[in-house]
C-alpha cells in the first residue's frame, strides 16, 4: 500500500525552505512548544488577516516572528499599535505557559521578540490563501462545486502557476455518506523534486460536520 508525502517536505531544501529555522542543543522541546503556541494564537487571533505563513527564527536566544499576510493593514493597526498588541500578547502566552509548567523559571534573561510583516500581493499565486477562501466560502453555505470551479478559475490565470489540483472531502452538499470531489488543470508532478509544488490544506467547519480542503499548485521547475 502506497504512503503519500507531503509535498513541501518532500522537497526541503530543494524548492522549499523549513518554516522554523532555528538549533537548540538543551531544550529542543521548549522551543519546539513555543513555536506551536505561537502560531496557533496567531492563527486563531487573526483569521481576516490573510496569513498564508508563519515563519520563526532564533538567534541567541531572541525570537524573530515572519507573517506573510494578504491583508497587512489588519495586523499592523493604526499607527503600529496592532503589531505591538500582537508581540505583547505573544509574550504573555509563552511567559505564562512556562510559569504554570515549571513554576520556577530559572531562566531569567529578557528575550526579545520581533515581528515582522510581509505583503503576499497575488493572493491566488498561494496554497494556502487559496485553501482558506474555499473553506470560507463552504463555510457561508456555498455550493462547493461552484467554490472550486471560481478558485481554480483564478488560479490558472496567473502566469507562473502551470498546473493546480484542488480536493474536498466530507459530507459535501449535506449527503449521509462522506465523499471526496477533485478538480484538476495542467500538470501536476509530484515525483520531480526540482518542481516547485505549493500544497495547503485547510479545515470548514459546517453544520454538516469538518470538511477537508487541499491545493495544490504547480509553479514550473527550480534548477540551481
């Protein structure tokens, strides 16, 4: 029986970058929950906002936070003010959750934490932007089919995608027995490592249950 890779993992260093970009030689696992915390009160606090990733740095014991948004205005606020919320928030979280795990926090040096926010302009030329305006819409009780069918319309009108592939799955259309629906344009290859394959996968949550929403698009061959 086959097992299906992740796109973008598969293709680490070869078209793809890691999202977290960071050695820990002690406390790999602190650092590896902090950035789990991080990204899920970013993701969860600012769903209008358009974040197609979150990308995390660490440099002596700093933190360096990379949001690519569609829609910067919503994060950044009046003046900078949004953005400072957001860090001072961001420090709250992971102080509070090492005092209620430790107690005691032996570490006392103060880390800095930075954000800083990144245009996506086109946001059709992203898996994950895409992903997350299909959920939208099934989410607003659109007819899927129509969903995909609009989504990839836009997809393939710009110039550097050469293929893409959306899939959904669950109780589409409100039906007793769950199912999956595919669209697909162009070329697809996902055995080419030097081609250079967004993926997504998003979740809508309907009054039928979690519908499952993948992309994938196909932006042409990377050669060094």
């Amino acid at each position: 029986m086959a097992h299906k890779v992740h796109p973008k993992v598969f293709r680490i260093k070869e078209t793809a970058d890691w999202q977290s970009r960071w050695f820990e030689k002690t406390a790999y696992q602190e650092a590896l929950r902090e950035d789990f915390l991080i990204r899920s009160y970013i993701e969860k606090n600012a769903k209008d906002a358009g974040i197609a990733s979150i990308e995390i740095e660490r440099f002596a014991g700093n933190i360096s936070i990379i949001i690519n948004t569609s829609r910067p205005g919503l994060l950044i606020g009046r003046g900078g003010s949004g953005i400072e919320e957001l860090r001072k928030a961001i420090v709250k979280i992971l102080e509070s959750d090492k005092k209620r795990r430790y107690r005691v926090i032996k570490d006392t040096r103060k880390r800095e934490i930075r954000l800083e926010i990144r245009e996506v302009k086109n946001p059709w030329n992203s898996a994950s932007l895409t992903a997350q305006w299909i959920a939208q819409q099934l989410e607003k009780r659109m007819p899927y089919r129509r969903a995909m069918k609009q989504a990839l319309a836009k997809v393939m009108a710009n110039k550097g995608i050469e293929g893409a592939k959306l899939e959904i799955s669950g109780r589409l259309g409100g039906a007793d027995i769950a199912r999956r629906e595919t669209l697909k344009v162009g070329r697809l290859p996902l055995q080419t490592l030097r081609a250079q394959i967004d993926y997504a996968l998003r979740e809508a949550k309907t009054t039928y249950g979690m519908i499952g929403v993948k992309v994938w698009m196909y932006k042409g061959e990377k050669f060094d």
